[in-house]
C-alpha cells in the first residue's frame, strides 16, 4: 500500500530535526513528507490517489502531491465512468501528428508534452485530516508512458 516510507521533520525555531520516528509530545511538527510508490499497469492510465493521500493526513493544513517522472502527472479529475479514458483520447486529439525531436525516441514525445502540460504537482487544503475538494474532484495520477512504478512525495504544511 502507497504511504509506507515517511520521513518527520518537526521542531521550533531554534532547533530542528529530521527522521523516521514521529515527533516527541510537546514539539511542533514544521513539515512533514511521505514517499508513496504508484504501480500502473497500463500505456496511459488515470489513477485515483485519493484515498492514499487522504490517508496520510493529520489535523489542518495544505499538502503538496509531486510526481517525480517527466512521463506522469498529477490534477484533479470528475471521474465518472468513462472520463478517464475521455481525458486521455482528449490530450491524444489535441496533439499535432508531426515529426517530433525527442533525441531517444521521437514517437514518445507527447508523453512528456503531456505531463509538462498537466504539471507534475498539486496543493490542495485539509482540515481535520480531510481533502478539502469540490463534490465531484479526486486526485488523480495521469500515467502516460506505463506500465511503471511511478514515485509520489507527499509534502505536508500543517497549520499553527
């Protein structure tokens, strides 16, 4: 299950730490990451992340969500049955059929057009450990050269 490895960074203004092990009773955490590793098991895919993300969450606060590959992305989608697959033949249909100079492969260019435009990372608020997101948003990982394990950091803002 994604959400495995975290690593705490907490203190105060004159001292700070970072480690595995959460922070002692009566300091502050200042940030907070989480690596999660997302297995595709499809050429392009939409992955709902959600529930993963949710699941690191504690009190109040913003969180930062990063793909770290230049063929992925992350965003917010409506994902009603067949959106998904409509994002993906949308982002296809926008892209010109030319000769690309990719220097390794030329025919996987798009893949990473795609993610530059998608943008590799989001922020979204939570309060009491929950995603603050509109009715019909989740939080989706856009896989476009798979299948892979892709690598997500998790970069927590609690408030104070």
């Amino acid at each position: 299950k994604p959400g495995v490895n975290s690593t705490w960074c907490y203190g105060d203004e004159q001292f700070s730490f970072c480690g595995r092990k959460g922070p002692v009773s009566g300091q502050k955490v200042v940030l907070k990451w989480v690596y999660m590793t997302v297995s595709t098991n499809k050429k392009r895919q939409v992955v709902d992340i959600t529930e993963q993300v949710e699941h690191e969450l504690q009190g109040n606060g913003l969180v930062s969500i990063f793909v770290k590959h230049t063929t992925a992305a992350i965003t917010t989608a409506d994902l009603d049955p067949g959106t998904d697959q409509d994002l993906l033949d949308a982002l296809e249909t926008m892209t010109p059929n030319k000769q690309w100079r990719h220097p390794h492969d030329p025919g996987h260019f798009p893949d990473h057009l795609w993610s530059s435009i998608i943008g590799p990372n989001l922020i979204a608020p939570y309060q009491s450990g929950k995603l603050q997101l509109g009715t019909w948003q989740r939080i989706v990982l856009i896989e476009l050269d798979g299948p892979r394990d892709r690598q997500v950091e998790l970069t927590f803002f609690p408030s104070r």
